[in-house]
C-alpha cells in the first residue's frame, strides 16, 4: 500500500443515500482509502458508483452517515473527471483547461502558467490553441484530465473516462494516468466497468452490489506498482483479472 501524504485519505462511515426518483442507493455503507491510493470501484450499471463519486465531490449530500478527508479532517481539492469530455466548443484547449480557475476569478498570469504546465502534463503542449472539434477523442479525455489537474487535486475522481475509447488509445490513456498519479501522489477514485482496466489501474478494487449498494469484494492487486503493458499478459494479471471475475459474477446476487 501506499505510505505517502500528499493524498487526501478518506473515511465513508455509515453512508446512505435515498434519490427521490430511483430510492434507496447507498445503504449503510463504510469505507476507508489510504492517501495516496489508487481504488477503483466497479459493479452493476445503476448500482450507485456514480452516485459516490458525486457525494466525494460534494456534488450531493448523504441522507444521512458522514465522510471525512485526512488529515485532521481537512477540505481536499477535488478534481472530477466526467465520463464525457464536456469541452465548450467555442474555447480552445487552453481556454478549456483555464476555465475552472477563471470561475474561481483566477485570471493572473500565474494562473495562465498553471493551465499551460496542465495540458504539457498531459502531453498537449502541441495542440493548446487548437478547438474541440479538431482534436481526437482521445485527445480531448486529456484535455478533460488537464482540466481536472489545474488545481492540483489531492483526491482526482474519474468516471468511466476512457469507456468509449477504443483499446489501443485506452492503454495509452491508463498508462499516462499511472503515471500522472506515481509523479503527483494524489488519490484516485476511478469507477469502470472493466474487470482488466481495474486490475491494471489499481492499488485496490472494490465491486458493488445492485443498488442498495453491498460490498461484493475488496481486493488488493497483488502487482508490483511499476506495470507496463507486457504485465496485461503475464499470469499474476491473468490471475487478478480471474478472481475479480468470480467475485463480479455474485455482485447481481448480493
């Protein structure tokens, strides 16, 4: 597990959630993760993954239960990236990843500097005065990342970011994001449908039930936390991969 601080750790302590539409949600639910972790959460569409995401980022709030960010109960800066880019199309990239701190009424040029030194994170010093509609999609999940980035998040939040990308841009995209996090030492909090992208991505794993949401299973990922993609092939992956699956095969039972 990871020891360092600069991750925010956080405490989910006897959470639920009612929606007024879809019901009870979140039943009863407690959770640690360590700072500095990366966890990702998986489990049946519908069954609430989304929703904690949004509760860690303050977008709701619990019906009743708490959570708390260490250390010493302090406010984390949050980033959240969406399963969408959700780009403006009149702004370029620069312009795109500047705008959460233009919300915030930070227009100095320090500010600037922070947005550009973002998106060379990413690797898109090369495209920053280009517009949405000119770039890739894979391009613009970056753009979407450098955004999260700019305020240099203790806890990034990401939800099904490369789902609708094909294979070889989304292991190019999971590498990256390894390696922002090992250079950054921010938390992660990354819902997937993917058994394999979890496996590969994650210190832990944790697969929902349906909604009420249960904890299935939390699993450590037993690889070594420098992974290239010759590790999707070896047999300690395969061996992961398999016994997530098995426990994912009861999340609709639970």
């Amino acid at each position: 597990m990871p020891d360092n601080q600069s991750g925010a750790s956080v405490s989910i302590q006897s959470v639920s959630y009612h929606h007024p539409g879809s019901g009870l949600i979140l039943d009863n639910l407690s959770l640690e993760i360590r700072s500095g972790e990366f966890v990702s959460i998986l489990g049946p569409s519908g069954c609430g993954k989304s929703t904690l995401l949004r509760l860690l980022a303050a977008l709701e709030q619990p019906t009743q239960g708490s959570i708390q960010f260490g250390p010493q109960k302090w406010v984390p800066i949050r980033g959240f990236v969406f399963q969408e880019p959700r780009l403006l199309p009149w702004r370029t990239v620069l312009e795109n990843v500047k705008l959460p701190l233009e919300l915030q009424g930070e227009t100095t040029s320090e500010s600037h500097s922070r947005a550009i030194h973002s998106i060379e994170r990413v690797g898109l010093t090369d495209s920053m005065h280009q517009f949405p509609s000119q770039l890739s999609g894979g391009m613009k999940m970056r753009v979407s990342v450098a955004r999260a980035l700019v305020f240099q998040p203790s806890l990034l939040l990401l939800d099904e970011p490369f789902s609708s990308l094909d294979e070889s841009i989304r292991h190019s995209l999971q590498d990256d994001l390894r390696s922002l996090w090992q250079t950054l030492k921010m938390t992660i909090v990354f819902v997937t449908h993917s058994i394999a992208e979890a496996a590969y991505l994650s210190d832990r794993a944790i697969i929902f039930s349906k909604a009420p949401v249960r904890i299935v299973s939390d699993q450590v990922i037993g690889l070594d936390r420098v992974r290239t993609s010759k590790v999707r092939h070896e047999k300690q992956f395969l061996d992961e991969v398999k016994k997530m699956s098995e426990f994912f095969l009861l999340k609709d039972k639970v």
